[in-house]
C-alpha cells in the first residue's frame, strides 16, 4: 500500500481520539461540515419550491381522478412531467389525498433525510458527509427517487430481501437487474422469489390501471431505444446492455466488490442519467462498511 493511499485511510477511516473521547476520523468532520453548509443551502434556496416531489402528488391525484397519467405532449423539461411506471403513483394515492401538497413535500423531504441517515449507518455525522458528495446535494435540490432506491439495493443484497429489486423496479427499471445478479451468484431461490413479487406487482397494477399502463408503453414506444435522457450522449438501451453486463461480472467477485459492482450497473441503467441519478452510488458505502465489520468480528485464529 502506497503512502498516499495510508495517508487517506487514516484520514477517512481512523477514528480521532481526544483525551478520552473517541470522534469520526478528521476527513469525515471535514466531509460532514460541507454537507451541513450544502443542505442548508439547499433547504434556504429550494425547499420552499416544489420539484420532483411535486409530480408524484400531481399523477397520485390524476389517478384518483380518473385523469391521464401521462402527458403525450411531455417532454424531459416539462415542468412536473410524470415518466414513471404507474406503480409509484398508485402507491402514493393514499398520502396524496391525505397530504395537501406542501406537506406532502415536506413528508418527502422527510423520507430523504432518513434514507440518508440510514444509509450512513445511523450517523449523523456520516450522512452530513455523503451530501458533500455533490449527486447528494443536487438529489436534495430536485427532491427525487434515487436515495429510495440506494435502500432498496442495500436491502436487496441480503439473502431473503431479494424481492426489494423488483421493488424498485416497479419505480425505475434498472434495479431489476438485481434479479440477474443473484442467478450468477447462484442464489436461484431468491432470483425465483424477485421474479414472482415482480409478476404480482405488475399484474395488481395493471387490474388496477389498465389504461394508465397502455399510456406508459406508448410513451416508451414513442421515446424509443435511442432516447438519451442522461449527461452521456449514450441512448438508454445502449446504456441498459452495459448495466447489465456490469452486474453479470460483478456477480463473480467476492463480496463486497460484487455488491459495489451491481449498484455500479444499476446506476448505469438508470432510465434517465441526470447528476441526481450517481446519488445511488452512496449505496457503496454501508455495503463496504457492512463487509468491514463482518470481517473485523470475525476471530482471528492463532497458531498453537
């Protein structure tokens, strides 16, 4: 191991003792103090405009309504455009009517901040420092998805939660690339498992919105393969195929590259690649620290 790479271990992952306390190693106060200064900024400057959030509420209430999910007319920059599978909008229909708008955002805003804090472990600290990481900042601006889905990854590694990938699937596709990655692991009965809960969640929301799925398979139709909705000039099917083949390799690795790599691959397939979307890349993080301290629990053996 180099210097430079001890240097950095130390700084991100020794912990600092102060007399008889012990503290998070400096990088992560240093990380943390950016973040807090980032989200504040973020809260004063946009929390008091809906986005992202604003659309879920929008297509939970036209579905209840009986109105079009989907604008035809919608484009990537049309403002609270809805391009989901109409899953998400059916689930959130009973918070939408309960919820008037602004405290529907503010519930989702709320949402946010406790799959961050749980993602860093339970750890303020932590948490503060992953919005130093600039995809974080810019997810708490626009108020999306992706850190929901980041929980659903972590979940879905563990043996039995297999299911948590058609989950969020149902919401952005790329996550079912989770299902391939546990048949190359060998672990078929969970692969079989994610299958049918993925099946079940279809078939409900069809029975429940035949229309509104028809309406989505036009949309995607008319978007077509080569759409590029992403900072890559690289179209989505193109994209897809890499995620893909990024998760299949993964599989092959020990853990936690394995792990790391399928969250790699399902952020590569995001349906649209905005800066927002490398948020779930966090997801790394309690996949590699979860590795660490299974590895630190283990006993050491000792030569007789």
């Amino acid at each position: 191991m180099t210097a430079p790479t001890t240097a950095a271990g130390r700084l991100f992952m020794k912990p600092m003792a102060v007399g008889s306390r012990t503290l998070p190693p400096l990088g992560v106060v240093v990380l943390a103090a950016i973040g807090a200064v980032l989200l504040l900024i973020v809260a004063t400057w946009r929390w008091g405009t809906p986005t992202d959030e604003h659309a879920y509420w929008l297509a939970a209430n036209r579905l209840w309504a009986g109105q079009p999910l989907y604008d035809p007319a919608a484009t990537p920059v049309t403002p609270y455009a809805y391009w989901y599978p109409p899953v998400l909008a059916q689930v959130l229909v009973p918070f939408a009517l309960l919820l008037p708008a602004t405290w529907f955002s503010v519930a989702w805003t709320l949402l946010m901040l406790v799959c961050l804090w749980w993602l860093a472990g339970r750890d303020v600290v932590l948490a503060l420092a992953f919005v130093a990481f600039p995809p974080v900042a810019v997810e708490f601006m626009f108020r999306n998805v992706h850190l929901v889905l980041a929980v659903l990854l972590v979940l879905g590694v563990d043996r039995g939660r297999g299911w948590l990938f058609s989950v969020g699937a149902a919401i952005k596709l790329a996550p079912g690339l989770g299902i391939p990655w546990l048949a190359a692991r060998g672990r078929w009965r969970d692969a079989g498992v994610a299958v049918l809960v993925g099946v079940g969640i279809l078939a409900v929301s069809v029975v429940l919105s035949p229309q509104a799925w028809a309406d989505w398979l036009g949309i995607a139709m008319s978007r077509g393969p080569a759409d590029v909705a992403s900072f890559l000039p690289v179209p989505f099917l193109l994209r897809a195929g890499v995620g893909l083949v990024v998760v299949l390799l993964a599989a092959r690795l020990r853990s936690p590259w394995a792990e790391m790599g399928l969250v790699i691959g399902v952020t590569v397939a995001l349906p649209t690649l905005w800066t927002t979307a490398l948020s779930v890349l966090v997801a790394v993080v309690p996949m590699y620290r979860r590795h660490t301290a299974v590895q630190s629990a283990r006993p050491v053996a000792v030569d007789a």
